[in-house]
C-alpha cells in the first residue's frame, strides 16, 4: 500500500504481511496493490475519525487506485 501526501510531495509505503502492516518506508514502491494520494490534512482527519473516507473520496479529496477486493478490505479497515 502506498500514501502519496500531496501537499508534502512526499510518498510512503508499507507491505502487509499475514493481515499485520510491515515498517513504514518513505518513497515510491516498485509495485504498490493499493495506491492513496490525498493531503495530509484529509488523510490525519480519517486517521482521526474526523471524516469518513468515503466522504473525502466522494468529495474527491481522497483518491485510491486498486483492484476491487483489495479496496473494500482498505475500506473496512477504514471503519
């Protein structure tokens, strides 16, 4: 999975392994099955449960890249 904060213009990633996320690593993945890109801002308020990620992807503030069943495990994750 791959987080790319737009307004930091700066790009993370982690693998997940067994249902458990690996270490946190900055830079641009190889290959990432899920890709986010969203400002800092809107990624900490769903951290938060400040806003849902539904709404921010709805109001376009939150973009996501992936196949089908990768993105709804990505959205009960994000519950």
């Amino acid at each position: 999975m791959a987080f790319n904060l737009t307004d930091l213009d700066k790009t993370f990633y982690f693998n997940i392994e067994a249902g458990n996320p690996n270490e946190l690593i900055e830079g641009d993945p190889e290959k990432a099955d899920i890709k986010i890109r969203t400002d800092s801002e809107t990624w900490v308020g769903i951290m938060k449960g400040e806003i849902g990620g539904m709404k921010a992807y709805t109001s376009k503030k939150l973009k996501v890249k992936g196949r089908m069943p990768d993105l709804l495990k990505l959205q009960k994750l994000m519950k």
